[in-house]
C-alpha cells in the first residue's frame, strides 16, 4: 500500500470518529433541552368523519356518486317546502282581492248646507 493512501484512510477514520463523538454530543446537548412531556391520557384518536367525508365528495371520480345523491336528496326534499309556501300566497291572494274592492268602493260623503 502507498504511503499517501494509508495515511489519508487513517485521517478519515479520525474523521469519522471525531463525527460520531460530536453527533453523540449533539444528542445528549438536545435531550437536556428537551423538556420531558407530561404523560397524557391515553384518548384513541379517529380521523374526522366530517373532513374525510368531504375530502371523499370533493374527489373528481370517488365524488361523483356522491355529489349525485346529495343533488337527489335535495330534489326530493324540495316539494316540502314548496307545499307551505302555496299556502301563505292563497292567502294572501284572498287579502289582496278584498283590498282592491275597498279601495275603489268611495265612502259616501255628506252633501254641504
């Protein structure tokens, strides 16, 4: 083996010694910053339902199914409120047509003497 070889791979095994030792420093250094967390129960975590649901209805091919039902849903739901509105314009149709008589229908006055 050449002279300048050995004495180059010798340099990098001090190197890489050196390395670990300041990586190993460095950890030690971090784990006496680091506070300690304080033990929290322990609460099992599900995903939101709500956001997964809307993710899953705002993807373009998994959504569409979805988008469909919900558009069914709201056809379906619509004549419902439909019928209470016609009920308050019959009404009110019925208060208009007597206002009009009212108006054209003069009060007799009394004659001056």
């Amino acid at each position: 083996m050449r002279f300048a070889k050995k004495h180059n791979k010798k340099g990098l095994k001090k190197m890489q010694a050196n390395n670990a030792k300041a990586r190993s420093a460095r950890a030690e250094a971090n784990k006496a910053l680091v506070k300690p967390k304080v033990p929290r129960s322990n609460i099992p975590k599900g995903c939101s339902h709500k956001l997964s649901r809307l993710a899953y209805i705002a993807h373009p091919k998994l959504g569409k199914h979805a988008r469909a039902c919900i558009a069914k849903r709201l056809r379906l739901c619509r004549p419902k409120a439909k019928a209470k509105a016609e009920t308050k314009p019959q009404a009110a149709g019925a208060a208009a047509a007597q206002a009009p008589a009212s108006k054209g229908a003069q009060t007799p006055m009394k004659a001056p003497q």
